[in-house]
C-alpha cells in the first residue's frame, strides 16, 4: 500500500496568478536594448524537479556584458536577484520569485581550455560538469570520474561544493572567477571558498561565478580513466532514480550516518505528498511523479525530517536550496 496525503491540484494556478498580477504594476520598467530581460517567465522547465512559478523578470545573458547590464538595471530599479544555473539543486516556490531572476546557463566568459603542462582546466560556469568529465577522460586525465553523474553547470558545483563517491569539488579546483553585483569581477582561490561539505561562502551570496579552473592531479591511460568514469556513472544510475525528475540528494549526510538509510528504515519509501513521492530506488531522493507542486515537495520534504528527529533525535539539513515564499 502506498502512504500518500493529497494536495489541491489548483494550487500551483493559482499561485502563479498572484505573481502575475502582483507583478503587473511593474511592467513600465523601462528594459535596456542592449539586455533581452523578459517579464513573467516560467522557471518550472529551468529546475530539474519541473516545479515552480514564475519569474517576474528573466535574463539569460550570453555574455559578460549583458550580465553586467542587467544588474546594474536591477540595482537601478532596487529589484532583488536571484542567480540560478541548471537548477538541479533548487526548489523554487509555485509562487514564483521577485525582481530579476538571472541563469547563467549560457553565459560565456572563457572559452573551455585544456592545458596539458599543468593538467588544468578552464571553463564558463555554465560549462556542464559531467561533460568536463569525460572530456577529461578522453585525454586520460584522472580525478573527475565521480562528476559524471552530476546533473549541474560547473558554477553549481563550485558554489556548493558538488561531491559523489567519496570526492568533492573543493580537491580539484584551483580558484574561480565571480562577478560582483556592483559589476567589478574578482579571482576567488579554493581557500577563499572556505569550503566544507556540500558548500562554501558563495552559499546564498549574491555573487556570480562566471568561470573556474580545475587541476587534475592523476594522469594515465585514457581508456582505464573512462572505464572508470563509466562505472561510476553506471553505479550512480543503478542506485538512483533518473526516470523521473528529482534534485538528486535531497538531505546532507549526517556523519557518520546515512539519510537514505535513515529515511529507509523508516519505512518512508514510496510515501507521497500529492504527486511528489520519496523515491523507491533510493530514500534520499523525492521524485516528482508527473504533476507535483513545489509546495507537494516541501511539505514531504518537511515530513521526512520531522519523522527522521521523532525517532531518531537527528536533524536532517537539506542540500537543495529552496527559494521563494512557500
């Protein structure tokens, strides 16, 4: 028997309506020529968990330039912002989100460098990371095998310190490039990040990273290196659920325990909040089954660590990042 609890499926609609109309007074903003911002933009299809409303203004900038033009209008206009990338990290509220919304997927700020002398690694943050992995392998450079999986840009990864196997991003990466909201840029290095797991200092900053470089310590042959990266995709899809949309992880490790393992032994798989379910393959992921509500996943998310504290006085912390009034 599936354990479930049921939502109004008029939610989400009518969240979205409030944005709208509460955004409406707002469109006289005069927008920049030269900055293809738009208003009223739907993020669900911007989130690996296919939720959330609207953004009362969009930009997708391909260039530094236009990034810099549109926050020096956003701080013109005293409209807060909100950075995203390939938003396989993120809850964002049915609600939406106010002011200037900004995903840097496509922004290019360097183009993607190999340097076989120091075996290092530059890209763009919209770069993904589990094509710098394999582009790696092929050149038999080790230490990217466990990104492969990782369904996120390379700025996600260095924000949040994105790690799977046993390795994180704070072991290869050098320093990073970000952009301030004042629009200046500056070089940030791996101790400046002040890392720890599953995130560092630009955790809900307001800085953007713009690019990253990467250095790869362990050389080889390349077809052992993509055999190896190969296993550890296969092991990360054998394990989780890709069949349907979810964030990946959705509760940080409490050392030296397991979330999944935790969640599990509860019995809490397959448990449902309306169409948002704990997954069946592996507990530490919530899936969206077809229909789910950003609200559907919060209130399970909520669930799971209120019953994980009920039995076991832990206190799950999650690794998504919600954003919005929920």
């Amino acid at each position: 028997m599936t354990l479930s609890q049921d939502r109004s499926p008029s939610l989400t609609t009518q969240m979205q309506q409030s944005v709208q109309a509460d955004s409406a007074t707002s469109q006289e903003l005069e927008i920049p020529t030269d900055c293809s911002i738009r208003f009223a933009v739907s993020l669900k299809g911007l989130t690996t968990w296919k939720v959330g409303g609207l953004a009362q203004w969009y930009l997708e900038p391909r260039t530094l330039a236009e990034t810099q033009t549109g926050l020096a209008w956003a701080r013109q206009n005293d409209l807060p912002i909100t950075i995203i990338g390939a938003g396989s990290n993120l809850l964002i509220s049915d609600r939406g989100l106010p002011g200037l919304v900004i995903c840097i997927r496509h922004l290019r700020h360097v183009n993607t460098q190999f340097d076989n002398e120091t075996r290092t690694i530059t890209a763009d943050a919209g770069k993904m990371v589990a094509s710098l992995a394999w582009q790696a392998a092929r050149r038999g450079w080790g230490g990217m095998e466990w990104s492969a999986g990782i369904p996120g840009t390379l700025g996600g990864a260095v924000v949040m310190n994105a790690g799977a196997h046993g390795h994180s991003m704070q072991e290869i990466l050098v320093s990073t490039d970000v952009l301030n909201l004042d629009g200046s840029i500056e070089t940030l290095t791996n101790r400046e990040l002040e890392y720890s797991y599953r995130t560092s200092n630009l955790q809900g900053d307001s800085r953007i990273v713009l690019s990253a470089k990467l250095e790869l310590n362990i050389t080889g042959d390349a077809e052992q290196i993509k055999a190896r990266t190969f296993r550890d995709l296969e092991k990360r899809h054998s394990k989780q659920p890709y069949d349907r949309p979810s964030c990946g992880s959705v509760f940080r490790n409490p050392s030296p325990q397991h979330a999944a393992a935790l969640i599990e032994e509860l019995g809490l798989k397959g448990y449902r909040i309306g169409d948002a379910e704990v997954s069946t393959l592996h507990a530490n992921f919530i899936i969206n089954r077809q229909d789910a509500t950003a609200s559907d996943i919060r209130e399970l998310i909520y669930y799971v660590q209120s019953q994980v504290k009920a039995k076991y006085s832990i206190e799950l912390e999650t690794e998504v990042k919600m954003l919005g009034e929920f």
